[in-house]
C-alpha cells in the first residue's frame, strides 16, 4: 500500500516488511519461556543445556524454512489457477490440504490448533505467576481470572499485519529481561554452597530438553507471518536471523542464572522467584506482563482466524461482528489456565505431546512427500538453498529431523514431561489456588514485617 507512506497508522500498524515478519518472528520465539529455560538448565546441566539450545534452535530454523517452501508452493500453483487471497488469510492447513489432501489437512489442523490453544494458556499462567512477584495480595488464581478478561481484548486485532508496533515492543521487553535476569544473576553471585548436580535423573533431562524444544518450535504460527509479509518468498532465513538473536537472550541469562542458584532452580520453574525484590526486578515483571499479553494474541489470531472460517465469518468487513465472533473462543483458554496452573511442567508437556508434530514431525515429512516424484521437483517454485544444493541431502536431513523428534522428543519426552505433569498434579492438585507460591511469613493478620531501625 503506497498511500499514507508517513500516516501514523502506517507506521504502528500496517506491517508487512521484511523487518516486521523478523521482529515477529523474535519475539514471537521468545516470551515466559525465557523465564523457564534456567529451569531446564538445572534439569539439563550447564553444557547440555547449551548445546541443545543451539542444535533445536538450528533445527527449529530449518522446519521454519520448510514451511516457508511449502507455502509459496501451494500460493504460486494456486495463483497459476487465478485464486485471489485478497480477503483471505492462509494457514499451514490450507497449505497441507493443498499440497497432500484432506487427511493432512485435518492432521495439522488438529495439532496446531491444539497447540496454539495450549499455547495460549500457558501465556495466561505465566501472567498470573509474573504478577504475583510484585503484588501477592491476591492469589495466583485469581489473577487468572483478571488477566483472562485482558487477554480477551485481543478478539479486535484484526490479522498479523496490525502487530507491527507490538512485536517491536514485545522483543524490546525481552531483551530488557534476559539482560536484567542475566546481570542481576551475576551481582548476586553464588548462593551459600550452590550445588550443580544436573543432569541427576532421565526424568528431569528429558523434561528439560523437551521445554528447549518447545522454545524453539514458535512457528505455529509461520504461515500467517508469511502471508502478512508483501513479499513472502523473502521469508527464507528470516527465522534463522531470529533464532541468532534469540540465541543471545537465552543462552547468558539461562547460564548465569544457572550458575548463581544451581539446584534451587529444580523447584522454581519461574526465574523471577529467586532474584530478590527490586525496581528493575518490577520493572522486568512488567515488562514482560505486557509482552505475555501480546504472544496471547499472536497464539489466538491463528485460532481466531480458523474459528471465523469455520462458521462463515472469516470475509467479513466489520471489526466488532469478527470480535463478537471470537469471544467464545477465549472461554476454554481461561477455563484450562486455571484447571493446570503448573508453569514450567506445561511447557515440556506442550512441547513433547504437540510442537513435536506441528513444529518438527509434520513439516519435515510434508516437504518429503510433497517433492517425491521428479516433475513435482522439476516444477518447484523453490529450488533447494545454495548451503544445501541437491534433493537428496535435503530428504536427508528431514529423515533425522523425523526420527530425532519421534524418538528424542515424542518418545522420550513426552514419557519424562507427562511423569512431571502427573507428578505436579499429584503434589499441587488440579485447580492450585497458589503454585509453587512462597510461604507468607508476613501474612499473620495482615501486619508487615518488622522494619530494620533507621536511626
């Protein structure tokens, strides 16, 4: 849209650059987990840890690029038969139906969509445990409940080119948080007699590499990026730029805080729990509230979206018929968040039972047989990348990501991270007024403690 080049509404709102589709991807990439992978570390051990950021981090960029592939694919054979998608959104199931029929069509429709609904909860869960670090008046249950009718808001935004100012914003708070969590790690120093004893039990590694998984595995909502952009086929390697950056969150603040509190980390899933109270601490909380709130958004649009084509509505001009249509929608993500509070353990479960598929699994095996016969290879809109030049070594590495993420992740995972679900369900019950919440040494009758003499 060449009109109002310098409006203030271009500026904030109407994104569809190359930059736009990168700050999205980051901080789409990046939000609560950040605050979850010093966890996993201490599951995980201080190398583990790093290597299987950096390898499910390159992973995770190569299945984006696939995705990426498969989707300019199926646009470039359906323009070539005159479709229009100018009042439509693609999504990856679109895609699927396209290139490999319906019964792919309803495989990734059910995995995504499970996933993102997931994923939405676990952004409400992580509002409530961020919030209660600087005001635990009231109880982290009932801060779901406040924060599900804020998240609620997002029914009106109406697609992935409105979040332009929000995705810039949102990887501006996590960067602010990753720095702060790293720094205020490495000020505080060693706790009295740190222990580093991960890994300790399969259990707990295979959890650990299950949630660095789930950090990189983002992309559910790859496809609706994309078709925001004005020029998709330049989507390539934007998530591989993105993960490089993330990679400089993640890897400093995870380690450090790793190194300050060691073992301490196994029982608190949120890295905020364990820095003591300050301004910058607050200011991070918040930060990333309001960044929770954006991710909430980027994981609902997509449902949204298939919710609007599912009972007619996905054409329709006026924004508040499409809000009134989505609400129903927010119902269940509230009612989940407060069935299974456990922030920390969902993320491992998410990840083995459904980003193993949606993310890894479905993309690798899609592209595999999407260019099976020599014409569909011969006729592709996208040739195999320069790093990787010939078919052959591209179905290669597709086969090990198959079986990696089948066996490692799947398999393994999903047996360590349900055994760890189970085990918070078992200890904290379903419907936990307050989990892993501190003890009130303060609480007795509402008085404060005693404050140290000034004089």
């Amino acid at each position: 849209p060449q009109h109002g080049k310098f409006s203030v509404t271009s500026l904030l709102w109407h994104g569809g650059s190359v930059w736009d589709a990168w700050f999205s991807c980051a901080s789409n990439q990046v939000a609560q987990v950040l605050l979850t992978l010093p966890y996993s570390f201490s599951q995980l051990g201080m190398l583990s840890g790093v290597l299987l950021q950096v390898f499910y981090g390159l992973m995770g960029s190569w299945t984006a690029y696939l995705i990426s592939v498969l989707y300019v694919e199926y646009r470039t054979r359906k323009e070539k038969e005159g479709v229009s998608f100018k009042n439509h959104v693609i999504q990856w199931f679109e895609v699927l139906d396209g290139l490999l029929g319906r019964y792919w069509k309803a495989a990734g429709l059910a995995f995504n969509c499970t996933f993102l609904l997931f994923g939405s909860v676990i952004q409400l869960i992580a509002c409530a445990s961020n919030i209660y670090y600087i005001n635990d008046r009231l109880d982290k249950r009932t801060w779901t409940y406040i924060f599900g009718a804020c998240c609620a808001t997002t029914v009106f935004i109406p697609s992935f080119h409105n979040y332009r100012i929000w995705s810039f914003l949102g990887l501006g708070m996590t960067t602010y948080t990753a720095w702060y969590l790293t720094i205020a790690a490495a000020v505080h120093g060693q706790v009295d007699g740190v222990t580093h004893s991960g890994p300790s039990k399969l259990v707990l590694y295979f959890t650990g590499a299950t949630n660095i998984l789930y950090t990189f595995g983002g992309h559910a909502v790859t496809v609706e990026i994309m078709h925001a952009m004005w020029k998709p086929q330049k989507f390539k390697y934007i998530y591989l730029v993105a993960t490089l950056y993330v990679f400089t969150l993640t890897l400093p603040s995870a380690a450090a805080m790793y190194w300050a509190f060691g073992d301490a980390l196994l029982t608190h899933s949120n890295a905020f729990s364990l820095l003591p109270r300050s301004g910058w601490r607050d200011a991070a909380v918040i930060l990333m509230l309001i960044h929770q709130f954006i991710t909430f958004g980027f994981a609902c649009t997509p449902l949204y979206f298939v919710w609007e084509k599912v009972i007619g509505m996905h054409g329709t001009r006026s924004v508040v018929l499409r809000a009134l249509a989505r609400l129903p929608l927010v119902v269940p993500i509230w009612f989940l968040a407060i069935i299974f509070p456990f922030f920390g353990p969902i993320n491992s479960a998410v990840g083995a039972l459904l980003v193993s598929f949606t993310v890894y699994i479905i993309p690798a095996l899609a592209h595999i047989l999407t260019y099976r016969s020599a014409e569909a290879r011969l006729n592709a809109a996208e040739k195999p990348p320069r790093f990787l030049p010939s078919w052959s070594g591209m179905l290669v590495v597709n086969v090990f990501v198959v079986a990696w993420v089948l066996v490692v992740g799947f398999g393994l995972g999903g047996w360590a991270s349900v055994s760890n679900f189970i085990k918070q369900i078992d200890t904290f019950g379903l419907f936990a007024k307050c989990y892993q919440c501190p003890p009130k040494a303060h609480a007795a009758a509402g008085q404060p403690l005693p404050a140290p003499p000034r004089h």
